[in-house]
C-alpha cells in the first residue's frame, strides 16, 4: 500500500466580513496532497459547533486507506472556523478587540461569508468541490449558497445530521430544547483546568458526552481545542491555566435556532443548484436521534424538494457522528464518494 498523505498545514488571510464592518480573518487549515488526478475531487470539511479541523483526521485517514477512492480524490482541506481550534489564537486580536469595542460577535451568516471566502481563494480555482459539513456547519453551506456565484458551487454536498431548522419550529421540537440548552449551558459550564492532564481526567469522569468519543478524536480536542493562558495573580506573580480556543461567550449565541433557522425555499434552492451543478446533495444520518427527530427529517427533505439523492445512517452513532463513529463516517463516505464520481448506472460523473 502506498504511504498515505501527510496533512500539511496552511494558513490563509481572508477578506470577508463580521456584521457590516470590513474584516481580514485567517483561517488555518489542514491540506491533505492526495493525487496527480487533474480532474479528481477536492473534498472540503467543515466542522461543528465547538468542533475544530483536526477532529476528522481519523475519519480521512480512515477513507484514504481505499486505493479506488484515494485515486479519485486530488486533494482534501479541512478549516476551523474563524473562532474555533488553532484558528481562534490567530484572529483572537480582531475577536477581542470587537468585544472591547461593544460590537457582535462572529454569527453563523458570518462564518457563512468566511466560508464562501475560502472557497473563492486561488487554491481552489477550477475545483471539482464536494463539501462535507457536519452538524451546525451544514447551515453554513445553505447560507452561502444563496448568494455564492454558480462557478463556487460544490459539485456535491454530503451533510452529516444538518440541524437546519425553519420557521415553524415548536418550542418542543428536540432542535428547540438542545438549543435552548446549549445556549445556556455553554455559559455555565466550566472553562479552567489546571493543565491538559486535569482537562482530560474532568472530561472522562463525569457523565458527558465525551466518554462515548473516539479516544483517537478526543485527544486531538484536548491538544488543538484548548490553549495555555497566563494571568497575572499577585504582585507579579503568574500562573498559568488551560481554556477553550472558543470562548463561551463566542460560543453560546452560535447553539440559538435563530442561527440555524433557514426558509424552506433557501433549502430547495441549494439542492437544486447543486444538483445543477454535479452530484447533488447527501445525507448522513445518526443511528439515535438525539437532536433531529423523525420528523424533523421529513421536514428538511420536504424543504429539499426530495432532491436530497442519497441517505445512510451510521449504525450506532449519535448526533456527533465524527467524534464517536470517526472510521465507520470514513467506510459512509467512500461510498457515497464513489456514487458521486459514478452516478448511478453507467452514467460517469464529469469532472
């Protein structure tokens, strides 16, 4: 078997925006040099919610591991978003100073704004791109295709458990209450450990979601996910603890339905211009449904116009697919990524 590509890691300065104001962001990323393929796909990885890029590395590494599928791809990029992971220490001077300023915080339009400046960088000119969101980062790509030109269209879109909501949401719809919940628990939950030793014993022995994660994507949560922070105690003296990269203040406002909340026909669009595009749009569904119940299901492929060209379900897996199921999310996507690059029957996709 031939080695495997080392991830190389590139960082780009983005022109985009936060609110009204003019911004330049960086956005760290994970570039993965798969194939001479010209014509061969660019998988592009958005994480979710308090996720950040290197929490796929088992899942890439994982689906590389097939020759037939490596062979179709020409290169992989995975990015955090503006406030997330390694990123976050970059653009923390822009972040804090917003804060300082009274102004508002990075919402999901905006990092659907960044995400659309990442795609329209000279790295990816000429792409055959087949993005792959999980979770809250599935909203990001419905937001930025309504307004990206038709040359930055993803030639497929595989979402993994999208919480895409709509207007009509309940108050007792499952996406209502984990909202609700995360918006107020991400304020009071902890964000100070002693060192990365105490940080990982405190996520382990409680009763969290973290003890059913993947010890592989757990580990790279607690080395990029957090940093080292010194603070001044006492007559100079100083002492050093370990925090999110992502505030809970950045982080709270991100989980409210109204950021994820897009009108059905937003949806339908991005389905259609997709499938115009190439290969259309796939889902990747959780085994349990902890937060997007049957029928909230039927409402977002409802929204989809029943264009959504394939489903699969990922046995024994909850809501956070990538962490808890990272190799059987790899085996899912080598499927779907040979569909997308044979369609069905004869018909061959062209790249």
């Amino acid at each position: 078997m031939s080695q495997l590509p080392a991830p190389e890691r590139r960082i780009f300065s983005l022109h985009t925006t936060l609110g009204s104001d003019p911004v330049e962001l960086k956005c760290s990323t994970l570039y993965y040099p798969v194939s001479c393929a010209e014509n061969g796909l660019t998988l592009v990885f958005t994480h979710g919610l308090a996720g950040h890029k290197e929490q796929y590395d088992p899942t890439i590494t994982h689906l590389l591991l097939h020759a037939q599928t490596r062979a179709t791809i020409r290169d992989i990029w995975v990015l955090d978003f503006p406030n997330h992971g390694q990123t976050a220490l970059l653009n923390r001077p822009v972040l804090d100073a917003r804060k300082a300023a009274g102004k508002a915080m990075c919402t999901t339009i905006d990092i659907a704004l960044y995400l659309e400046a990442f795609l329209s960088t000279p790295s990816l000119k000429s792409s055959t791109v087949v993005g792959i969101a999980h979770s809250g980062s599935c909203t990001l790509w419905i937001f930025a295709l309504a307004s990206m030109p038709p040359s930055l269209t993803p030639f497929a879109l595989i979402m993994i458990e999208p919480t895409l909501m709509f207007p009509s949401l309940t108050p007792t719809d499952p996406r209502s209450i984990h909202g609700a919940a995360n918006v107020r628990g991400s304020l009071a939950k902890r964000d100070r450990w002693t060192d990365r030793e105490a940080l990982m014993k405190w996520l382990l022995g409680g009763k969290g979601v973290w003890r059913k994660w993947d010890k592989r994507v757990l580990s790279s949560y607690v080395k990029y996910g957090f940093e080292e922070v010194e603070s001044e105690v006492e007559a100079g003296k100083k002492r050093s603890y370990v925090t999110p990269t992502l505030r809970k203040d950045e982080e709270s406002p991100l989980y409210a339905c109204l950021s994820h909340t897009v009108e059905p026909e937003s949806l339908g669009h991005a389905c259609r211009a997709v499938q115009e595009a190439g290969r259309g749009v796939h889902v990747v569904w959780a085994n349990f449904d902890e937060f997007i119940s049957k029928t909230a299901k039927k409402e977002i492929l409802d929204a989809a116009e029943h264009r959504v060209v394939s489903q699969r379900t990922i046995k024994g897996a909850g809501h956070l697919v990538p962490q808890e199921k990272p190799d059987e999310l790899g085996e899912t996507l080598v499927e779907i990524l040979d569909e997308i690059v044979n369609g069905s029957g004869n018909t061959k996709a062209r790249m």
